[in-house]
C-alpha cells in the first residue's frame, strides 16, 4: 500500500541504513509508513527514519466466513483517545487489510515536542479497535541498499510566481530521504519498494525477496511526463500494481500529476537505469492508491487521488497500449482544461463522496477508505461496494423529495 505524504514532522530526522537482514534481534521502528501484506498475512511496514523494511509475524490469522463492511465514523478521534493524544497529535500515514482476517492495519505516527512515536492500529470485523503490540511479534528486517542522504530537503516555492505560502515553506524542512519508501507491493515471494535513492538519478525501484535474505536490487527509473513535457529522473512512483498486460507480468505504476507507466519486471535489475514506458495521463493531481480488483468478471485497478474522483482502469485496456515520448505532443506544460488530458488508456472516473485519503480492498464485495467527510470534515472509516463504490442516497436529489416518493407509491398501486 502506499505511503501517502503529507509533509510531517515525523521525518524531520533520518537515520543511518545498511543492506542487511536481521532477526531476532530487539526491534527499533522509527516509523510507521507504507503498509503492504503478503498472501499469508505477513506485515510489512516500511520505516523512512531507519531506512528499512521491517516484517511481522502475525500470530492470529483465523480466516472469517462473511466480510462485514465497517463503518467507525471519527477515526481519528478514537485513534487518538486509544493512544491517549489530542487528534491533532496523531499523523495516520497508510492502511492496509490482512487478506486472511479481513482486519485493517493502520499505521500512525504520535507526534510530541518534536520527537514522534510510530504505532500500529488493528480494526477488527466487529468494528473494535486496538493498538497491535509491536514488541511481542515476531519479525525480520531488511535495510535498503542505496538510501538517501539526511541533508538534502526540498526547495520553496510557490504557485506561477506567488510568494510562497507557510505550508511551501514548511516543505523546505523535509528531507527527500522522507520519500525512500514511497510504495510496497508483495508479489511471488518479492517485495517491490518505490521511492528515490542517494544519487541525482533519484526514482528507484527496490526488489528484495522474501523471506529477507539481505540481497536486493536497485534499479533507477525515467519516464516521461505529458503533463510536464519532461523527462524525469526523481519524482518517484507514488502507486503502483502488478498485472499480465501484454502476456508478461508488468508493473503498473502511477506518478504525481499524474502519468501511468508499464515497466516489464524482467528490466527490473540491480543497477540499471530503465525508461518506464509511458501509456498516458489521468491528469493534474497525485494518485494514493492503486487496487486491483474484479468487476464484472473483469481485472479492474482502482486509483485513488488526492485532488480528483477515483481512476477505474480496466486491465485489458493496457494491452498493446502505446508508449509515448516527447515528439507525440506539442512542446510545453499541459493543464486539465487543455484539449490533451486525460489521456490514453486511463479509465473512466468515478463518483466518490468525500476524499479517500487511504484504500484497500476489504473483500470481493467492499472497498474500506479512511474518508475526509466533505460536510462536516469528519475522518471516517467506511466500507463502499466495489460495484458502486459512492453514496448517493448521501446527496439530495429527486428522489428525496416526498412528493416523488408519493408518486412512485401511487405508480405502484
């Protein structure tokens, strides 16, 4: 799942990193980041501040007949209160579903007097929430190979040549090493981690198996972005998806403003330097997340964005997709409005009420997203059918109005 930044306080100091495996030794998270799980219910949690990847043994995988959609409204509120801080002390960084339980884990950074504590949230079927203790779990560790350095931040600036805005500001504070563990995907016994690297030639990707042995693989990524008209070496994949497209296994990936590449696993190995082939562009924004699943017999990503509705993208669609680079386009920056956007093979976008800040797929039937509440603000924990994943009798139309259900009864008669 994907780590969604928002710039926090919680990484505001990076620590030193190895390539190295470990177990059983005393367990140091830093932090609580991307979140992914294998098949069998594995945890993965990806720590920015160590600069690693650590895996927990979950003792409780009892698998559950019927998946009830869950529906705790305020979840921020009553994370904070388990955690015994105000809601504006709790930073909640991603979420994933333990595929044999169906349980949400969420992942939250306590913050105070400028040190922060990671923590572990369980929401159990039952819609009850506990903190998971970390210390009684078995796990293993595996440091990333090629891990930024802890004194390069971004740059200030504002919008088209406004002066920059306190939040712009703020943004010179954060180190880039903040984005070393972007995404984690498990895929046949494979962790693919996306983030950015030490060197100028930042967006890599990171394959490592699992169990850790200690090895992995790094691999710098380019690609070309429509909206930008550039070719970019940094910004790095946000989400991203396994899929047969072609009749090979390719990764599916999603970038900020917001391109979608296919870059084949075999390109994925140690050193190289790859150019991620470019198939088209939802548009301006960022992509959170990216969920495989069915629809109507059909393979379907899910992507979610922090500035528009959700993405569906039908799998099939990216066969013979074709790659694009800068000579396929008039030269300059585009914008939504512009006659180019959205393009290619990108879907159909969807109505969803409120902004999914975090998304996964709770069963063949619901999606679970932690929901920004459009009208009260409120941050919800809720449940949506795949099929029809908005609420629309939350919004008032026609058919609320008492004289259309009048008659509709009357029709009935």
């Amino acid at each position: 799942m994907n780590f969604r930044k928002t710039l926090p306080l919680t990484l505001a100091l990076l620590g030193a990193v190895g390539s190295s495996a470990s177990i059983g030794k005393a367990m140091d998270l830093k932090f609580a980041g991307a979140l992914e799980f294998s098949d069998q219910g594995t945890l993965f949690v990806g720590d920015n501040i160590n600069g690693a990847i650590y895996a927990f043994d979950l003792e409780n995988k009892t698998a559950v007949k019927d998946v009830h959609p869950i529906k705790i409204d305020d979840i921020d509120v009553r994370i904070a209160n388990l955690l015994g801080v105000g809601k504006n002390a709790i930073e909640i960084n991603d979420m994933a579903v333990h595929p044999v339980t169906h349980d949400v884990y969420i992942s939250v950074s306590r913050i105070g007097n400028q040190i922060s504590k990671p923590a572990i949230i369980k929401v159990a079927q039952d819609d009850s929430i506990q903190l998971v203790d970390l210390n009684q779990l078995k796990f293993s560790e595996q440091k990333l190979a090629n891990y930024p350095d802890q004194t390069t931040t971004f740059k200030v600036r504002g919008l088209m040549g406004m002066p920059p805005t306190a939040k712009d500001i703020a943004k010179g504070d954060v180190k880039l090493s903040s984005l070393a563990i972007m995404d984690i995907l498990y895929h046949d016994h494979q962790l693919y981690v996306s983030g950015v690297a030490y060197d100028n030639f930042l967006s890599t990707l990171r394959k490592m198996p699992y169990p850790f042995t200690g090895s992995q693989n790094t691999t710098s990524v380019e690609m070309y972005h429509i909206a930008h008209d550039q070719y970019e070496t940094r910004a790095p994949i946000r989400s991203m998806s396994i899929q047969k497209v072609d009749g090979v296994d390719q990764m599916v990936a999603a970038y900020t403003c917001s391109p979608i590449v296919l870059i084949p696993l075999t390109d994925i190995k140690d050193g190289a330097k790859i150019a991620a082939h470019t198939i088209g562009d939802m548009g301006n924004g960022q992509p959170i997340d990216m969920i495989p699943y069915t629809l109507q017999g059909k393979k379907m990503l899910f992507v979610t964005n922090n500035s528009r509705s959700p993405q569906v993208i039908p799998v099939d669609g990216l066969n013979n997709a074709r790659t694009v680079t800068d000579k396929d386009f008039t030269r300059g920056p585009k914008l939504d409005l512009g006659p180019v956007l959205p393009y290619g093979p990108v879907g159909e976008m969807v109505m969803f009420e409120g902004v999914s800040m975090h998304m996964d797929l709770l069963s063949d039937k619901y999606f679970v997203s932690i929901t920004r509440d459009t009208q009260t603000g409120g941050l919800n924990l809720d449940s949506n059918l795949t099929f029809f994943p908005n609420r629309v009798h939350n919004l008032v139309a026609e058919y609320d109005f008492p004289q259309y259900q009048q008659e509709h009864k009357e029709q009935a008669k």
